[in-house]
C-alpha cells in the first residue's frame, strides 16, 4: 500500500521537472545566465516571505534587470498560462511572496534605483527595489522625507509597501503608503505597460491608483512609483507613559483622540513585549508597567510644546503612573528603539512567532487585550502585544515553535481567533500586513459570498488568466462553508486546489 504515493510523488516530479524544463528554455533568450535560478540551493531562499510558517519552492525564479526584459518574462509565462509571483525583498508577514510550485517568482530586486528627487514639487520618483527607509535619506538633503515608516523601513522594498499599502508608527498623522503615494506605473499580466494616478493632485476617470495600492501583486506588477515627500519638522518629542492596568491605557489612547489631538504617533506594548524589548536594546521601559504607551508630537517648537502639555494632561487624567518626555533627540530615538525592534526582540525569546494583523476600534482595545489574554490560557501559547494604538492596528505576536506541529496548530488556531475576535468587535482582519495566504478563511469571516464574488470580478478585470499571485487574498467559496469558521489550515487549501497550469 505504501507504493502508491511514492509512484504518485515520482509522477508528480516528473512532470513537474519537465514543466520546469519547457519554462527554461523559453525564459533563457530573455534573460541572462545569472538571472535564472533553479537549481534547488539557489531557488530555497525564496521559499517564503516573513511569514516562515508556510513555505513553498518555485519552479525557478527570474531576476530580470530593465523592464523591456520584465515585460518579455510576463509575455513568455501569458503565453505559457505559467503562474507569477511578484516578490521584493521578502519581509511581508502574511505568505502574500510565498512562491507557486509550478510558477516563477518574480524577483524585482535589481530595480533599485531612485531615479528623481524633485524638491520643489516635493516628490520622489524611484524604482520598486529601492528600501523604504533609502527615499528618506536621498530627500534629507533637501529637508524632506518619506513619511510611511514600517518597522521593517531599513530593508522593505517601496514595491512590497504599495502591494500592502503599508503603514508605521507614524500613519496615525501622516497616513498609509496610499496617502503618500501619487503614481505607479507598471506592467499587466500579459506585459502590457501600465500606468495608475499622476503627479496632480487629481487624475481623469476611475480612481484605479486606489485599487492597485494594497493589491497584494494581484492585479499588476509595479515596477515605479512617484512619492510624497513631506517636510522634515523643526521638533519631534514623544512621551514614554506607563500603566498599571490594560484598560486604563486603552481609555487613554481613545482620550487623546477624543481631546481633537491627533499625534506623529500613538504606540502601545503590553508587560510581555515591553520586557523582551527592554532586554534587547534598553531603550529605558518601565519595567513595572503592564502597558506603556510613546506619544510623539512634532511640528514647530511651539506648536510641540503646547500638544506634550494637552496629551500629558489627558494621560495624568487617564491613570498614568509614570509619563517621561524626551529631553533630546538621541533620547526621543532610544524610546522608538524598543518599538522598532519588537518583531527582532520576539524572536530572541522563542524560537518562532506568528505576527498577526487586525484592526478595531481604538474604544475596544482593552476588550480586545484581555480577550488575548483568555485566548493565551485556551490554545496554551504565549502571546506579546505590540500595536498601532492610535489607529487601532493590532500586532499580536504569538510565541510558538515550528518544529511541533501541535504548536503550529494551535497557533494557527490562536491566530484564527484574533482576527474572527476582531471583525465581531467592529474591525477587519488586516490592517497593513495584507490577506496573503494567512488570512484566506478570516476572508470568509468578514465578507460574504457576494462580496467575495465582487473581488474576484475585478481580478478578473486585471487579470483574466489569473495567473498573477494566483491563491492569494480570495478564499475558494467551497472553504467559505460553516460561516466562514474554519481553521486557517483548511483555508490553505483553498491554495493548494488553484488550477494546476
């Protein structure tokens, strides 16, 4: 009995080889020798993105280098009905890079370069390979910046940030990549150029710059985008605030709003997060504190002075225990250190974790907390908070290890949980991270049929042969059974059962 899956494996690489092998020989007069990777040490790297939990090797990955190429490569897999997936530099946190076994993935790597800064219309034109936290330093010259920062800002690629319409802690006041972003251009799923927005303020017809922002790489692949840049403020200084009650800080975050204050940043970190941070980089946490809360202000050095004044006081008033203002910039960085190393600092205590990313409303934030808490009691894991709190973003980072599949399952479980939690409590299941393949059956929670139905309408639209990022994003409707109450794993198979090309 055991012969059979071994001759059903062996078939199935036989045929898999040879689909890799027809694939070759049409991609190898488009490219050059060192842009095609297939050999299985080469292809491994690009076996998943952030999200390490699922993982699949391509069939081979190309790393075109001018677009006349990119757009030959798009033609040839069109052509071929051969799957793509766009990928950047592989920090997404969702499975939204993680490749198709029978497709290529499309490395845009090599798009690296900034192509114009242009200080008096403020805006910054640059390739989709160029690092989020690169257009800041090419615009500081001019005392300008890039404002989306997202913690992983020093490696993510602009590309990834506009296929998930990324966020940072600084997008409570300055917005979402889609607010900072004015154009992109680039190629359909046939090789088609293409090109969404303009550097006005307004663009003729649809508004189809907004559909392709937070596409997840289903409906084109983005080669350029033109950016808002801002100006760099006179002052920046943030309150470190401590707490000795989860709801407390919770309430106080919904104050601040409610005061009419809308802050540079609003971050919040739970007693597990703030300890495993503090150890890390010392960026002076109460440790004590079962939440602390880093309120920046920035702008004139008045303007700065007279909102630290009105957020101490809604704080002072909200049960604050402790609340320390930077007194330089170095200090004002150390309190950011901690926050920007959350996700480095999780993993130094426990050998996996699973990032999650919901969004609520910010009045439910301490519902949603200790919601978390009986969730850690009833799957048996560990979990650490840390969270865009002035928007209501959460990120709860749940401690599990990869190598004991009943972990992983209750992980996945535990994650299901959050984000089901999260749309009864008025919010969504994503709020910057994207749907990818991890939040496949938390689609069937927050949409119905119909509004499924819709999506796939316009990925239809895009991309009839669906062949870009197929499995991503939409559920099958067959696993949108039960109300959408699954396990995330049953959504994966919606994954596994695309069309085979």
């Amino acid at each position: 009995m055991s012969a059979g899956p071994a001759v059903a494996d062996t078939a199935g690489n036989r045929a898999r080889l040879a689909r890799r092998g027809e694939v070759l020989d049409a991609l190898r007069p488009l490219l050059p020798a060192h842009a095609l990777l297939w050999q299985a040490e080469d292809t491994v790297p690009y076996e998943c993105d952030g999200l390490t939990a699922y993982r699949q090797v391509p069939l081979l990955v190309a790393l075109p280098e001018t677009e006349a190429q990119l757009a030959a490569v798009l033609r040839t897999c069109y052509r071929l009905g051969v799957p793509v997936v766009a990928r950047g530099a592989g920090t997404g946190l969702s499975g939204g890079a993680m490749p198709h076994a029978l497709g290529v993935s499309l490395s845009l790597a090599r798009f690296n370069r900034i192509l114009a800064v242009d200080a008096r219309a403020r805006t910054a034109t640059v390739q989709c390979g160029v690092r989020n936290l690169a257009i800041s330093e090419a615009a500081a010259p001019h005392g300008l910046y890039y404002a989306p920062d997202p913690s992983s800002q020093i490696a993510c690629t602009i590309g990834g940030n506009v296929a998930e319409n990324s966020g940072g802690v600084h997008c409570l006041k300055y917005g979402l990549t889609l607010h900072n972003v004015l154009r992109v251009r680039g190629f359909t799923a046939a090789g088609v150029a293409v090109e969404f927005g303009s550097e006005a303020l307004d663009s003729a017809g649809l508004d189809l710059l907004s559909v392709v922002v937070g596409s997840e790489g289903m409906l084109a692949v983005i080669t350029e985008v033109t950016v808002r840049l801002v100006p760099r403020p006179q002052l920046a200084r943030c309150i470190m605030a401590s707490f000795d009650n989860l709801r407390r800080a919770g309430d106080a975050v919904a104050n601040i709003i409610a005061a009419g204050i809308i802050p540079a940043g609003l971050e919040m970190m739970d007693r597990p997060m703030i300890a495993a941070v503090e150890d890390f980089v010392h960026a002076g946490y109460d440790l004590t504190a079962e939440a602390i809360l880093l309120c920046e202000s920035d702008g004139t050095p008045e303007e700065v002075a007279e909102e630290i004044d009105r957020m101490l006081d809604v704080l002072v008033a909200a049960g604050a225990t402790r609340a320390e203002v930077s007194q330089d910039e170095a200090q004002r960085l150390r309190f950011w250190s901690g926050r920007k190393n959350a996700f480095p600092a999780s993993g130094r205590i426990s050998p996996d974790y699973m990032c999650m990313d919901s969004t609520i409303p910010r009045h439910r934030l301490a519902d949603m907390l200790e919601a978390i808490a009986a969730m850690e009691t009833r799957y048996g894991l560990r979990c650490a908070n840390v969270f865009h709190a002035g928007d209501g973003n959460l990120h709860p980072l749940i401690l599990y290890d990869a190598n004991d599949p009943d972990q992983l399952d209750r992980c996945e479980r535990f994650g299901a949980d959050i984000l089901e939690t999260s749309v009864r409590m008025g919010g969504t299941v994503t709020g910057e991270h994207g749907v990818g393949v991890e939040k496949l059956s938390s689609m069937c929670v927050q949409f119905s049929p119909a509004e499924l139905d819709r999506m796939r309408e316009l990925k239809s639209a895009f991309d009839p042969a669906g062949i870009l990022n197929p499995g991503k994003v939409l559920p099958s409707l067959v696993r949108c059974a039960e109300n959408g109450k699954m396990h995330v794993r049953r959504g994966l198979l919606a994954f596994a059962e695309i069309p085979r090309f």
